[in-house]
C-alpha cells in the first residue's frame, strides 16, 4: 500500500512539474510573439504579387543611415547608390560580398529576376529605366550585373541594362556596373 501512495505523490509532483513548465514555455513564447509584433513595421508584407508604385513602393531606411532603400515590391533592400566603378562579374560579387552599408553587412549580388524587378518598361531611353518616385541616386543607363550564370554559356552572366530597360548576357570579362541588395535568397550559388 505504502509503494502506491508513493508512487501516486511521484505522478502527481512530475505532472506538477510538467504543467509549471508548460506554462512557463507558453509564457515566454507569447511574450516573444509580444515583442515581434511590436517591432514589426507598419507597412503590408512584401509581395512578388502586388504592384506599388511611386512613393509608396519604396522607403528610404533610416536604420541603415539613409543609405538603403526598401522596395516594399520584393521586401529586398537595395543600395540608395549603387556602386559607380565597372567591374568583371567576380569583381561585382566581391564587391558586393564585402559591402558595407548603413554599417551593415551582409550584402549580395542580386539575381537576375531580382534585378529585373527594377525595372519600368514604361520608361523610354535613355533611362535609367527605374519606376517614377523612385528614391535611388547615381544609377547610370549602363548594365548592371546580376548574379545569374548563362545556362547556354557558364562563361557568361545575366545583366539589366537600365538604359534601355531590358534583359541580356555577356561574358563574364566584360566590365558592367554594381547594385548590391540584402535580403531574400537567389538560388545562384556562390
């Protein structure tokens, strides 16, 4: 008898126990959940299907001192000044590999329909082609390099040419121009 009373207090302190740390654990994941919330921004999540426009499309980032742009399109945030020199292929993805922004790391060479997204076929030459209000400064009517290899060829890569506002390759040798963006994940691998 005595065992059974035993073990009877045992079940009913581990249930005890396993019900404090429940609700210590639904505690501490709804005041993280609080805390998210809180810090999240006021604006719609981003999304490959909707269409903004102007002013509304993007939001210069004070967080990154006013030297990155949100594009609330895509949720990916791009340099409010891209990189003025030419470089190679592998020169523009070292040069965006060893960006700092805003004093922010983490940067990257865009994908190609991530760098396409850029783009207004509205916009007649000679560009740059980019969409009305937009907040960006110092982007030239050239190609700017994406990340995107040629299946046809691997010895060239995918460019934007926001002169003319359309998509071509050329090889990686040649020299085209740097917009280095953080967030999202292209599948190029590096």
């Amino acid at each position: 008898m005595r065992i059974g009373v035993m073990r009877s207090r045992v079940i009913d302190r581990i249930l005890s126990l396993g019900i404090l740390v429940a609700v210590v654990l639904a505690t501490g994941a709804a005041l993280a959940q609080t805390q998210t919330a809180s810090v999240r921004p006021s604006y719609a999540m981003p999304s490959w299907e909707q269409t903004l426009s102007g002013p509304t499309r993007f939001v210069v980032l004070s967080n990154f001192g006013g030297a990155a742009v949100l594009d609330r399109n895509t949720g990916l945030v791009w340099e409010k000044s891209p990189h003025t020199v030419a470089v190679t292929w592998n020169g523009a993805r070292f040069t965006c590999i060893n960006k700092n922004v805003g004093g922010q790391k983490g940067w990257r060479l865009p994908s190609i329909p991530e760098l396409a997204s850029l783009l207004d076929p509205s916009v007649a030459a000679p560009g740059p082609t980019l969409p009305s209000g937009h907040p960006f400064t110092g982007v030239q009517p050239a190609g700017y390099w994406s990340a995107t290899t040629s299946a046809e060829d691997p010895s060239e890569a995918w460019f934007v040419y926001f002169r003319m506002g359309f998509v071509d390759s050329d090889s990686k040798t040649f020299s085209g121009q740097v917009w280095c963006v953080r967030g999202g994940m292209n599948a190029e691998k590096y």
